[in-house]
C-alpha cells in the first residue's frame, strides 16, 4: 500500500532486438544525465542476463480464485530476453527499473497451457512507490515524485507506446499542490490504518510494521485519516481478535 507512479512502455510491431536495445541504451544515457544533476541518486548498468531479467522483469498474468469472491492470484510470466537497468531515486523511494523485454505468449499453470493475453512485442510494466520518500520531507518527495515522472515522460518516442499513470496527479498536469494533497490524503490514511492496528495487537508488538511510524508528523496524520477509515479498521480489529 502506498502512493505510486504505474507505467507500461510497449514497442511498436516492427521494432527488432536491435532497436530495442538501442531505445534501453538512449533510456540510460537519459538516466544519467537525471543523475549528474541531482534528481536520481544513481544508475545501475545495463543488464541482459536471465537471472536479472527474471529477478527484475517478470510480468504477471491475474487469474481469479475459484470460489473466493473478489480474489485472484498472479502467475509469473518470465521473460525470455531483453534489457533492462535500476535507478535509485531517493531515501525512502522504490528503486525505478526501466528496459524492454520480450515474454511468451502462454504459461502453464496447474499443468494447464494459459495464454498471456499480452502483445508479442518489446515491451515492460512497472512501478514506482514514491510515497515514503516523505518521511524525509515534502521537498525529498518531491524531487523524487517528480524525478521519476519526468524520466518515464522523457522516454517517449514515435515507435514506442508510453503510458503513464500517477497516483500523485502530478501528471499529466504537473500540478505539485495536487501532488501535496494526494500525498497528505494517502499519509494520512495509511498512518490511521497503521496506527489502529499497532493499538489492536499492543504497542510493544513487531507485528505491524510500515515506514509511516518514521514520519515526523505520525501522530498529525494519523488524527488526519483516522474518519476516512473508520469502518475498515474496525473489520480488521474484528479479524484480530479471533
């Protein structure tokens, strides 16, 4: 749970191994300039390797759970080449991994053949969870927000489809007083959250652990949330106590 910025690059039909590499290499070269200027604090080499790749840049195909309502399951879809390097952002802020790989078109699970419903094509999803960069400062988090946000802008180009999807609303406006209010709104739930279940499982309990407790306005946040989750945690306390 947390405040993330969602992106899906996918290659257009006729772009080769060849160009994909080429578009991963132009992406680093962009990375690193972002880090000679202080807005990431640095980039990992390119890798192509298997195990990084399936360490790295498995996609994954959700299946619904038989018989449990509102539930599914992931299944790994590993890739079979491709490229692809990490940046650390900030403190507090998820490493970002940016490349392009190709994956199967099928998957076995439980012994059965699935399609992947996915396009045969370059192509990577990923995510960022920029949320906790607050803990270190409104100014911290946003560089890092708005860091990640305008590399994955800048990696746009004509044979590749970009889309962006920002928890924040700081894109596509870059609108940083949105970003403000959504980062103060998901604080404030996940600090509420948080805390109610420390109270339910007792204080001195490791059971309940999240960043949030490190952000200097806890307790603000939490009073801040603790309406807007009412209902929820209370169904969560009831699950504790049995």
């Amino acid at each position: 749970m947390g405040l993330s910025i969602n992106f899906e690059f996918t290659a257009a039909a006729g772009v080769t191994a060849a160009r994909a590499e080429e578009i991963v290499a132009s992406w680093h070269d962009l990375a690193i300039s972002f880090e000679r200027e202080g807005f990431v604090d640095k980039v990992l080499p390119i890798a192509s390797d298997l195990e990084t790749l399936n360490r790295f840049a498995c996609d994954f195909l959700i299946l619904p759970v038989p018989g449990e309502e509102n539930t599914s399951t992931g299944v790994e879809i590993v890739p079979m080449a491709g490229w692809i390097f990490l940046i650390s952002v900030g403190k507090g802020c998820e490493p970002l991994r940016l490349g392009l790989c190709r994956y199967p078109e099928t998957v076995r699970y439980h012994g059965k053949k699935l399609p992947t419903d996915k396009p045969a094509r370059w192509r990577i999803f990923g995510f960022c969870k920029t949320q906790y960069a607050s803990v270190h400062g409104w100014e911290h988090f946003k560089r890092c927000h708005c860091a990640v946000v305008h590399l994955l802008a800048a990696c746009r180009m004509p044979d590749l489809d970009v889309n962006i999807m920002d928890e924040g609303a700081y894109w596509p406006e870059r609108s940083v007083s949105k970003l403000r209010e959504n980062l103060d709104r998901m604080n404030g739930l996940v600090a509420a959250t948080a805390g109610a279940l420390k109270d339910a499982v007792g204080e001195s309990s490791d059971a309940v652990k999240s960043p949030i407790f490190e952000h200097k306005n806890f307790e603000r946040l939490e009073a801040q949330g603790a309406p807007h989750v009412g209902e929820a945690v209370e169904a969560l306390r009831a699950v504790l106590r049995k």
